[in-house]
C-alpha cells in the first residue's frame, strides 16, 4: 500500500461543484476528508468518495460543536448557494479555533467580509477563471497562473526573436524584464534554462514576471 503523502483530517463544508472536487482531491492525495453537506442526495452521492460524511446545516454553531469542529487544523468552505450561508459557516469555524481557514468567494464584497471575520485563504474561483481564459484567448500563452502581487507564471510558444539564439543573445530578460525559467522541447525533459540555452520554434518556455511585462512579451510576433 502506497504511503499516505498526507496525514491532517480535513473538513470540507458543501459538496457542490468546487467543494465535491476539493473533497475527493484531498482524499486522493491521503488527506481523510470529512465533509459536510445539507443536501441528502448529493451527500449520499458522496459514500466511499471521501472518509466520511455527514448530512447537517453547517451554517448552525450545533452542527459545528457534534463534528467536534476544534480538533481540525484545515476547513475548505466550499458552500457556492448562499452568501449568507457560506459566511455563517466561516463564523463557526473562525470561533472554533480551527487555524487553517479556505474559503470560495462569490462576490467581492463576499470575499471583503470573508477576509474580515478572520478566513486566511479566500478563493474566487469564477473571477480567477475569467482574468486566466482573457490572457489565453489569443493564443500565445499556453497557460497562465497570476498571484497577487501582480506577478504572473506562464507557459508560452517562444517569440519569433527568440528562435534560433541562446537566451543570452535574445536578451529577452534585459529587454522585457521577465525571467525565462525553463524549456521544454518536444520529446524531452523540462529543463531550467541558462542563459546558454538555444530556443528553437517548436520549444514552450516557462516565463515568470510582473503580469505587465509578461504581456509586454506576449504581445511581440
């Protein structure tokens, strides 16, 4: 039997879209994961998916108290239906100590006051999704992670000044300001890049910089 990568319980609170895909992930990746879900059916249809759960209101400071909510250091509120709901839910954890709070946003003002009854981690998974599909949507970057300092990681098809020099010919850093991490050619291993490294056309490079800059270099031929 494989080692479990992870040993923390978690609690995963609503199993709809983004919490269902939370919870079984987290089993998968050895974490025993209890969740909690308010609607029967879609509870049920979570048996032997995850370690256990449990059918009840999280919103409700009881429910909290019977799952014994102080002895997890990890909570995933993942409740997409009620803002009212999902923000209850984050109270009860926050007053139960637990030190590890995740929570999905809906709205800014969700994620305003989310942040400000104490949750550390608040994910706004739709807007997220918007802002990384309107930088892909012209093709030249192949993937794109923005964090939120401004900073952004992409995958991109090399610029055309780029093929056939080394990267310190191109001088794509001194020129852009971004930092070419790595290349990967087809067929082969990714490799961090050096400044001797030849990028040819068929190579995608790994790209890290301020968002502006890595656009910057997005924008060339």
């Amino acid at each position: 039997m494989a080692k479990k990568l992870y040993e923390d319980d978690v609690l995963v609170i609503g199993l709809g879209r983004f919490g269902g895909a939370v919870a079984v992930e987290l089993q998968r990746l050895g974490h025993t994961v209890v969740a909690v879900e308010l609607d029967a059916a879609r509870a049920e249809s979570f048996l032997g998916k995850v370690a256990k759960i449990v059918q009840a209101d999280a919103s409700q400071p009881a429910a909290m108290g019977n799952l014994k909510a102080r002895n997890f250091k990890l909570a995933v509120v993942g409740i997409g239906s009620s803002v009212e709901a999902s923000v209850l839910c984050a109270m009860n954890l926050v007053d139960a100590g637990i030190p590890t709070i995740w929570a999905k946003a809906l709205t800014p003002e969700h994620q305003r006051i989310l942040e400000r009854i104490g949750v550390q981690h608040v994910i706004a998974p739709e807007a997220d999704s918007g802002r990384r599909v309107a930088h892909l949507l012209n093709g030249k970057l192949m993937d794109y992670i923005e964090f939120d300092d401004g900073f952004a990681i992409v995958k991109m098809r090399p610029p055309q000044e780029a093929i056939g020099f080394t990267l310190a010919q191109s001088a794509i850093r001194s020129k852009y300001g971004v930092t070419v991490v790595g290349v990967k050619s087809p067929g082969q291993d990714f490799t961090y890049a050096v400044p001797e490294t030849k990028v040819s056309g068929h190579d995608t490079l790994i790209v890290s910089g301020p968002t502006s800059l890595i656009e910057r270099l997005a924008s060339r031929p």
